[in-house]
C-alpha cells in the first residue's frame, strides 16, 4: 500500500512538472491560430457590388451588347432571352446574332466577385426589320447625254444600291436616296445591264434582302439619236425586191433587198422619186412605192434645255412666243423671246400621227381657233390650226350620258374617253394634247406664232 501511494504521488507531480513546462508553447500555439482566423476574415469580407451599365446596340438580326467593369467583381455572365448565355472574366463586348427580325428580346448582364451577392441588370430591344420588297418599275433612258435610272419609291427603304453587271459580277455604282440615278455612260454598242437594290441603314451600315431588279440596253441605241436633233421615222418592209442605192442620185446599186425586209424610214424626196432609209444602221435610198409601214420608230426619252434652245435658236416668229412638236420624242415645247434669244417655258407630251396617219413636217405659223369638233359620239375641244385642218386639240372625250352633240355645251362637259392616248403616236395627224395642255395653247398662244413640226 505505501508503495502504492509513493508511486501515485510521482505520477502526479510527474504530471504537474510536464504542465508547467509546455503551458508557454500552448499559450503560443492560441496565439497564432487566433491570428490566423483574423486575417481570412478580413480577406473574404462581403464586397458590395454595383449593378453593371450596360447598351445594346440592334444589328442586323443581331444584338451588340457592351458592357463596363463593375469595381471588385471578377467574373461577367450575358444572358439572351432566347436561353443563350455566355461567360467573361472581364469587361468587353458581344454580339447575339442569329436573332429573329422584329422580334424583341431581354438581355441580362450579371457581374460576380467572391464572398458577394451577385448583381445584375436587364435591358430589352427589339431587332429591326430589313427589307424585303424588290424594286419595280426600273427603266433606262437617255437624257442630258447620259444614261439614266428610274423606279418606283419603296416607302420603307433607307435607300437603294446601284449596281453594274461586269461579267458575271455585279459592281455598286452608287448608295442614293432617290428614285433616280445618273450614270457616267455616254456611249457604248454592247448591251449594259444595271441592278437596284433597295436597302435599311441600321448602325451605319446597308442591308437588304431583296434580290433586286435589273435593266438591260445598248447605249448608243438610247444615247445615239439624242446627240443630234432629229425626226420620227417608221419601221416598214419592203414589199418586192429593191435595190439600194448611197445617195438620192447615184445609179450604181449597192445592195439588194428581198421581199418582207424591215428598214427604218427616214424620209422621201419627190423629186428624185427616192425614200432615205436606215438599213443594220447604215443609210441608203431605194425607189419610193416599195415599202409598207406598220410602226413608229419613236423614243420615250427627252432632249435636254441644252438641246432645245440650240435647235430653236435659228427659227423666228412673228409674235414673241414659238412653239417646236418633236415627233421623234412625242413632246411640245414653247418658247418665249426671240430669235437668237428663246427661252424654254414650258414642254408637255403630245400625240401626234400614227404611220397610216403621219402629221406634217415643217415650219408652220398659228391660225384659226376653234372651241371644237363636235361629232356624233365623241369631241375634241380647245383647236389651234397651224396647218390647214392639223391643229392642236384635246384628248377625244365621249358625250355625257344623255347628252350630244346637238347640246353640249362648250368648254369640256366629259371626263369619260374614248381615245385618251398621250406619248407616242395615236392621232389621225393632229397634235393630240392634254385638255389643260391644249388649253394652254389656245388660250395663250397668238395667231401667226411659229410652230416647227419635226
């Protein structure tokens, strides 16, 4: 027993001794861990976050969204309404494409940072619709020396792209605004064709989703004819074998033409018995009497200001007006002042004889007026004689129902037709006019004023 109680006594300072020696490192180990946990706290302390600024910018079936770095956050996430969603570590920019036009769509940005709640921001935008419809009524024609282009207004379009085929290729010309376009051209013997597009301006850029709507000519066969004043002239066959001659009176025969034969007539002169043709563009002459012809040969295009006053400015009238018929491009044009000195007023388009019905060529002068030639069941009203019965006159209107010619009554009573046909020959050799047009003349214009038919 006694040893017992020594051998616990030991155990128990034993014990003791080895407290009071390691308590100091203890105590240190405390100290550190103590530290320790201070410092982690201060590193992950909550970050308070501002919500990110961003814009979106819609594109062509697109959507650009840029956005700006948010203080602390790490990590950047765009979403797209459509269930996309991409992933950033930094600030930037990115494009959503492959969108639906005319669809609106919500864009989220949200900016992470550790230990911090998350923020975010929405922003929605709608994607524009480009344009779909192609260009209609496109044409070409001549004027001032050039080619031009014209078509009808697309009310929706920011604009339309002109186009030249080259090859197989087709190479802009020009971005306009407006319905027509100028080009450079003025000459060319082979065929051109041109191409417009219409076109939505989105962000400074062009789109389209119309195919386009082409044109093709030959220039010269536009431009050709306008550089040198000149006539209508009729498509006919040759109706027997003929014999072409170079001049009205040579009698050496150059070529000969069957039967059935399209030539372009130019013109006739009766004292050589001979008619002026034009033949796969070359000019002969064959015997008057062996032609029959069945079309105008006319243009739609106009001469310029330019061109007018050149070929007027020779001529003379005994009032202070003239007046020039251009048959080859179907259009009346009155001047005012003096020879060596007119100046264009006005021009309109007319109607003048067909080829079975042709209206004089020449230089002729205003005479008798006339409210109208009243008929059976149609009337013009407003005549100008300037050459026997051809005169200027109205479009031929049709009675009022339930009147006729017994009591109608002058001026026009009728807004119903019965040859209404103004821009390319129809009359039966008169000039056929516009009713405000045809009044215009009668009314203002003074007898004996010169009026060249050309």
């Amino acid at each position: 027993m006694k040893i017992t109680n020594k051998l616990c006594l030991s155990v128990a300072s034993a014990l003791l001794f080895f407290g009071l020696c390691t308590y100091p490192a203890v105590s240190l180990n405390a100290s550190q861990t103590t530290v320790k946990s201070q410092s982690t706290t201060s590193s992950t302390e909550a970050v308070s976050l501002k919500a990110p600024y961003f814009t979106v910018t819609p594109g062509y079936k697109s959507a650009q969204i840029t956005w700006k770095a948010v203080t602390g956050a790490n990590k950047y996430k765009l979403f797209c309404s459509d269930g996309r969603s991409v992933k950033f570590k930094k600030a930037g920019t990115y494009t959503f494409n492959q969108l639906n036009e005319g669809q609106t769509y919500t864009f989220t940005v949200k900016a992470f940072a550790p230990n911090a709640k998350t923020v975010s921001r929405k922003l929605s935008a709608t994607i524009p619709v480009t344009i779909s419809q192609n260009v209609t009524g496109l044409s070409v024609y001549a004027s001032n020396s050039r080619l031009n282009l014209k078509w009808n207004t697309l009310y929706n379009a920011s604009g339309y792209s002109v186009y030249i085929k080259k090859g197989s290729n087709y190479t802009l010309l020009a971005n306009t605004t407006r319905s027509t376009y100028q080009t450079s051209i003025t000459s060319g013997a082979s065929s051109i064709t041109f191409m417009v597009k219409p076109y939505t301006t989105i962000n400074g850029k062009n789109y389209t989703s119309s195919p386009g709507a082409t044109v093709s000519c030959t220039p010269n066969t536009l431009l050709s004819p306008l550089k040198t004043i000149r006539t209508m002239t009729y498509f006919c066959k040759t109706t027997k074998k003929v014999s072409l001659y170079r001049s009205w009176t040579s009698k050496k025969v150059v070529k000969t033409l069957s039967s059935g034969v399209t030539v372009d007539l130019i013109g006739r002169n009766t004292k050589y018995k001979r008619s002026e043709i034009l033949y796969k563009g070359k000019t002969y002459y064959l015997t008057t009497g062996s032609l029959r012809a069945f079309k105008c040969n006319y243009t739609t295009s106009k001469y310029s200001t330019a061109q007018k006053l050149a070929y007027v400015k020779k001529y003379s009238s005994k009032t202070s007006y003239l007046i020039w018929v251009s048959h080859y491009t179907q259009e009346v044009s009155i001047f005012q002042g003096r020879k060596n000195n007119w100046k264009l007023i006005k021009s309109f388009p007319c109607a003048s004889g067909n080829y079975n019905t042709r209206s004089p060529h020449g230089t002729f002068r205003i005479g008798q007026k006339e409210n109208g030639w009243y008929y059976v069941n149609t009337y013009e009203e407003y005549i100008t004689h300037y050459c026997g019965r051809n005169s200027f006159h109205t479009r031929v209107h049709r009675y009022p129902s339930g009147s006729s010619q017994n009591h109608h009554k002058f001026p026009i009573a009728s807004t119903v037709y019965a040859d209404a046909t103004i821009g390319k020959p129809a009359s039966n050799g008169c000039v056929r006019l516009m009713d405000s047009d045809a009044y215009y003349i009668w009314k203002y214009m003074p007898t004996n004023t010169t009026v060249i038919s050309y």
